[in-house]
C-alpha cells in the first residue's frame, strides 16, 4: 500500500521512475560509422554458401528448363519477357523451399547459458496506441506474476508506453494501469507513460522511452499489445545476454494463440505446422546478422539507442517521413554498429494473436507494404552488412513479388490466346531463311509447371512430416489423422485465398507507387465478424476480375480455363471467403468437426489461460462514460491524474486551441448530455488530460446546478497561459 501511495503522490511524474537520460542520436546512412565486424565463424560461412549454391543450381535448371519450353521456333518478346518473370518468382520459392531443407539440418538443443546473474534492470515496455487497455493489463500482469514467482520480479520492471489519441481509451487506460500497479505492489514495479505528441510512431514511442530513461536499463524486452511471454522464456532471453555481452538483440519466433474465427485458426495452424521448421532453416543461415520483427525481442538498451536512432527520410510521404517498418532498419543499424543479432528459434513460450479477418490482414498489409517499399531507400545506405541488405530485398520482394505473380499469369494468358487468335507470321519483313514458330513444348511445359509446384510446397509437405514422425507434435495436432486432415484443409483455403491476397497486394504497391500513404491506424485484435456489405465492398472487383478471367479463358480455349482455374476459383467466390474469413461460427464449425486442430487450442498455454482468467477482472471495472466517472468519481480521478502526471505545458505562442474551446463549451453547457454533443474528439482528449477542466465540469453533473461564471473561465484560461 505505501507503495500506491508513493506513487499517487508523484503529481508531476505520474507513475513514472526517476529520469535517467541517454542519448540516442539519428544515424548517418551515408556514412559508415566504423569498418564491419565479423561476427560469425566459418561454419555460417559454410551454411550461406550452401544455401546459396542450392538455390543459384535449382534456378539455373529451372530458367534452361523454360528456355528450352518457349524456344521451338526462337523466343519472341512476350516469351522472353514471360521467361523473366518466371526465373523470378522460381528463384523466390527455390530460396524458401531451400531455407526450409536447411531447417531439418538445424539443432534443436537450446544453447547453455549461466544462470541468471544479478546484472542490470529490463525494461518489459509495452507501447499502446488505442489498444484494449484491459486486455493488455490482463496480460502484463500474467507475466508480472510469473516472473515474481519464478523469483525475479526484482529485476523486471513493466512500463506501459501510451500514445492513445482516443479520450476513452485514455481515461480506462489510466484505471487498468494503476489497478495493475496495485496488483503487482511488491512484486513487479509498474510505470506508465502517456505521450501527448505521438512523434515518430511507434518508433518514436520507444526513442523517448530510451532518452527520458534508457540509462535505467540495461536491456529491455519489447512487447506488441497482443504479446504474451512466458516467464522462463523472459527469463532466457536475459540470461543468453547476459551470457553474450556483444548480443545487441535477440528475437523470439512468436506463435500465434487464442484464434477462433477461421481465418485466425488457418493462420494459427500453419503457423504451428510449417513455422518452426522455416525459423530454424532462416536461423541457420542468418548466425549473426538476423533480424528484428519489432516485438517479443530481448534488447541491449544503450547499443540500442547508440546505434538506431533512426533518421527522417526525405521526400514525402510514402517513400519518405518517418522510417514506418522500423524493426528492419533498427536491425541494421545495431549491426552495423558491431552488436550480434540473433534468432532464439529453438525457444518457445513467445505468443501474439493472428488478425481475425481477411479484411484485418489486408490493413496491416497495407502498412507493412509501405514500409518494405520505403526499404528500398535504405538498402544502400553505407556500412550495412549484407545479410541486413537481404532481409530488406527478402521483406520488399515479399510485396513485389504479388505483381510479379499477377504478371506472369497475365503474360501467360496472353501467350495461349495469341497462339488461338494471332495467324502465325511465319516470315517477318526482314529477310530470313527459317521462320519464327509461336510454339511452346507443352510436354516440358507440363514438367516445369509439376515440379515448380512441387517446390512451392515443399516447405509445407516437409513440415508435415516432421510432424507425423515426432510422437509428441502428432499428438500436439490432436493425432496423426486430425493433422493430415487439417494439412489437406489448409492447402486448399489456402489455395483460395492466395490469389484475392495477391491482388490485395498488387493494389497496396499501386497506392504507393501512386503517393498515397496508409496512415497509423490501431489494430483490430477482437474477432468482430466481417458483414456482407464489408465483403462486398472490398471484394466486388475481385470477383468480376475471376468471372471475367474464367469466361474469356473458356471461349478462348478451355484447357486454359483449367490452368487459369486456382486463381479464378478464388477470385469468384471471394466476397464469401472474405465474410466467413471473420467468422467466429465456421472457424469453430471446423474445430469441431476435428479440422485445423493445432497445439494452443488443445493445450492452451498457462500463461494463456491466467491472462484470460485475469481479463474477467479488468472488465469488471465501471464502463459509464468517461467523463462523468472522472467528474463523479474522485477516486478514479484521483487515479487518473495520478497516472499522466502534470499536463505538458505549451509552448508560448501555440496556444492548445482545442483546451481552450473545450473550456468554453464547458462554461456554456447546462449538462454532460449537452457537453458531449458539443465536444469535438480533440477537445474530449483535452478534458480528460487536464484536471483544471475536469474540475470546471463539477456543477454539470445535475442541470439543476447553477452555471459556471465566465470569470473562473476567463481565471482558468489565464493560469494556463501562466503556465505556459
């Protein structure tokens, strides 16, 4: 209890530690800033070249195969141009089906590591941005618990990092924060911080975390809002850097939990069937020089904020502004600066949440599209190494290689319908003794086209039987015959959504190479059903694209209709798959009839379990409306304030327009009801961010009460300036 009120106390903190500043200055991506270190030995060496070796051999056969397919007769430009696009996207899948061979070759044994020294503090931040607060503070508290009974609770200290732009968010926000802090009194310190300029995105979130306190931590584990750890892999991952003093970062491999609509067990299944056996084929060639997907990492503080401070980039919006896929860039740069960054694929107990939907999926995408695309601006930058230069080309071509798909099928489709339409030239102008035959080897075509599918779904069908060979993950699928049913189903939803997500893609690349930037917009994590109208919305052009597709492939020539049938398939009857995408019936229609069955749902884990079971007691908190608990309740004001600490004051000159009108509005309303209509968001956000006006709205409570004078407003607004 002292310690509540301790930290009730700190008026001008909030629940914020003392300020333990370090520096983090922008990086020159024009200048190297040391010579490159080696950081690996000859056996990751070894380990690339192979790899590299394989894949160069298996595209090499691949491009003379086709060749040899188009080149009857001389290869025209169409055949030309169709046999680069195919060298691409085949040397795309060779290089995972490669990665996912090198998989089986990979160990399994975690490293040894000492025990856990008593080092430095870790930082468990947790940045927000309009999240569900009690959710989040449900699972902070799960893991808080964990690590005071695994007894290091002293070490850890959580710190929520808000940049919540919504007034009610912010006002539950402030109440699960300190009811989390009360939780945890004695065991985990809690902090937490509200940003009121949302500065850099969630980038900037974590660099001002760094400035004001970095020199607080020694590391720090990041968290997404839908991140849960188990304490013994929290208390790993500090102890492998703890072990490794030049680990700059080190990354978990997160598997996905708690899916119940049908496009969340989908991903959820194939993520527990096909993700560790690719972790580990790309931990094994990465060594090193891996990567950072921004959440559930262990991170060394001070190289962090040495080496990552990112800069603006230049030109507008999309292709320049703030670095929006940070984690990539941040990975670069901590690498360049000397520091290991490693894949911890062998340990478990890291988990977050599929996106609930199809339309969810491409929201994010949409994001992440952008900020892949924005790489290609920063894969030359001076000094990287280039195992950092290929995770950018690898997280661009994932975009690009939607367009290169969608150009393949349609320079195919062109191909057959001249061989139908267009009355071989057999003799051009130009004098020549042999003419050119528009043919193709349709024998080998058929060869080429197998065995390129064959290596599409190689990392798949090896998956499979890794699992089936492994007693304890076959039971962990719910047996042998519920995980091959739940393979045939996931191949086929698979198959059908493919096609709708590679002209979702195609249309991301569009918008941007157009200018239009995706915003920062929260997440939906809630498994909110997807309506018709929404399907229809999104989707139309994309069934009449698969109708038209399919009709013009029949008239044309029907063995091509055949051919062309996986993409227009899922193209046709995708306003259905996008609405049952999001559907919470037919994801446990499924599950009960014994389909994608996958180890989370059959044995959930614990820390799983008492995150949910904590849940039920955030959400037993007062949900009125936000502003007339904080009039009405003093001490869930009292709280409130006490967990943002004193109102940033602005500058002199830049008066807060939207606190000064909230406060005008206030004086002239006779009750809550009337404010409420009356307030803009941005003035919401300004009451519930500042006492003096929360303090000016007590006589609303009852109309009956007698309205404010001007001059406490005409007072208030003058202490403000003041202030100021």
């Amino acid at each position: 209890m002292d310690r509540i009120v301790r930290l009730d106390m700190q008026n001008d903190a909030g629940l914020q530690p003392p300020p333990a500043p370090v520096a983090m200055p922008d990086q020159n991506l024009r200048r190297a800033p040391r010579p490159l270190e080696k950081l690996n030995g000859p056996v990751v060496f070894w380990q690339r070249s192979v790899i590299a070796a394989l894949t160069a051999a298996a595209t090499g056969v691949g491009l003379y195969q086709m060749i040899k397919v188009v080149s009857l007769g001389g290869i025209t430009t169409l055949e030309a141009l169709f046999v680069l696009l195919f060298v691409l996207t085949f040397a795309w899948v060779v290089f995972s089906a490669i990665s996912a061979i090198a998989g089986l070759f990979a160990g399994r044994r975690p490293a040894a590591v000492e025990s856990l020294g008593g080092g430095g503090k870790v930082a468990l931040i947790m940045p927000v941005y309009n999240e569900d607060p009690q959710r989040v503070c449900a699972a902070l508290e799960a893991m808080g618990h964990g690590l005071a009974a695994a007894g290091h609770g002293q070490r850890f200290e959580i710190f929520m990092l808000s940049d919540t732009r919504s007034a009610d968010i912010l006002a539950r926000e402030t109440q699960a924060a300190m009811q989390l802090s009360r939780a945890l009194a004695g065991e985990v310190t809690v902090w937490y911080r509200h940003r009121p300029l949302n500065t850099g995105k969630k980038a900037g979130n974590v660099r001002e975390f760094l400035e004001r306190w970095g020199g607080r931590y020694e590391m720090m584990v990041v968290l997404d809002a839908d991140s849960l750890m188990t304490p013994e892999t929290l208390i790993a991952l500090v102890r492998r850097m703890d072990a490794d003093p030049r680990l700059g970062i080190l990354q978990t491999v997160p598997a996905l939990i708690g899916a119940q609509t049908l496009f969340a067990r989908l991903q959820q299944f194939a993520g527990s069937l096909y993700g560790p056996l690719i972790a580990r084929g790309y931990a094994l060639w990465q060594g090193n020089d891996g990567n950072y997907w921004g959440h559930n990492a262990a991170i060394r503080c001070l190289a962090f904020a040495e080496s990552c401070g990112l800069p603006e980039l230049s030109r507008r919006r999309p292709f320049g502004g703030h670095v929006l896929s940070h984690d990539f860039v941040e990975a670069a740069l901590i690498r360049r600066a000397g520091w290991k960054v490693a894949m911890a694929s062998d340990l478990g107990g890291s988990f977050e949440a599929a996106p609930p939907s199809l339309t969810d999926i491409a929201v994010r995408d949409r994001r992440w599209a952008q900020g892949n695309i924005q790489h290609s601006r920063i894969i030359s930058a001076k000094g990287l190494h280039p195992a950092s230069r290929l995770h950018f080309a690898i997280g661009i071509l994932s975009y690009v290689s939607a367009v290169l798909w969608l150009l393949l099928i349609i320079v195919g489709a062109l191909l057959a319908a001249q061989a139908v339409l267009v009355r071989p030239e057999y003799f051009s102008d130009e004098f020549q003794l042999f003419p050119t035959w528009p043919r193709f080897d349709s024998e080998r075509m058929l060869t080429v086209f197998m065995v390129s599918m064959g290596v599409l779904f190689l990392p798949k069908v090896l998956s499979l039987l890794v699992a089936l060979s492994d007693r304890s993950r076959r039971l962990a699928f719910g047996g042998a015959a519920p995980l091959v049913a739940g393979f045939i189903v996931e191949v086929i939803l698979s198959a059908l959504y493919a096609p709708v997500l590679m002209l979702i893609q195609c249309r991301h690349i569009w918008d941007i190479l157009r200018g239009r930037d995706s915003g920062w917009n929260a997440q939906r994590r809630d498994e909110g059903e997807t309506r018709w109208r929404e399907a229809v919305r999104h989707h139309r052009m994309h069934m009449v694209a698969g109708i038209s597709g399919a009709v013009a492939a029949l008239l044309l020539a029907p063995p091509l209709a055949a051919w062309l049938a996986p993409v227009t398939a899922g193209l046709i009857v995708s306003i259905p798959l996008s609405r049952w995408s999001g559907s919470r019936r037919a994801g446990q229609l499924l599950r009960r009839a014994g389909f994608l069955l996958n180890p989370p749902e059959i044995d959930p884990p614990a820390i799983a379990s008492a995150r949910d079971e904590l849940l039920r007691k955030y959400q037993s908190e007062n949900d009125e409306d936000v502003l007339e608990i904080l009039v009405g309740n003093s001490v869930a004001r009292t709280d409130h304030f006490a967990a943002l600490g004193k109102p940033v004051a602005m500058p002199r000159g830049r008066p807060d327009t939207a606190r000064l009108t909230a406060a005008r509005k206030i004086v002239e309303a006779n009750d809550l009801d009337e404010l409420r209509g009356w307030v803009t968001p941005e003035e919401r956000m300004a009451i519930v961010s500042d006492p003096g006006l929360v303090d000016l709205m007590q006589p609303l409570l009852g109309s009956s009460l007698p309205k404010v004078p001007e001059q406490i407003v005409a007072e208030f607004t003058g202490a403000a300036g003041a202030a100021e």
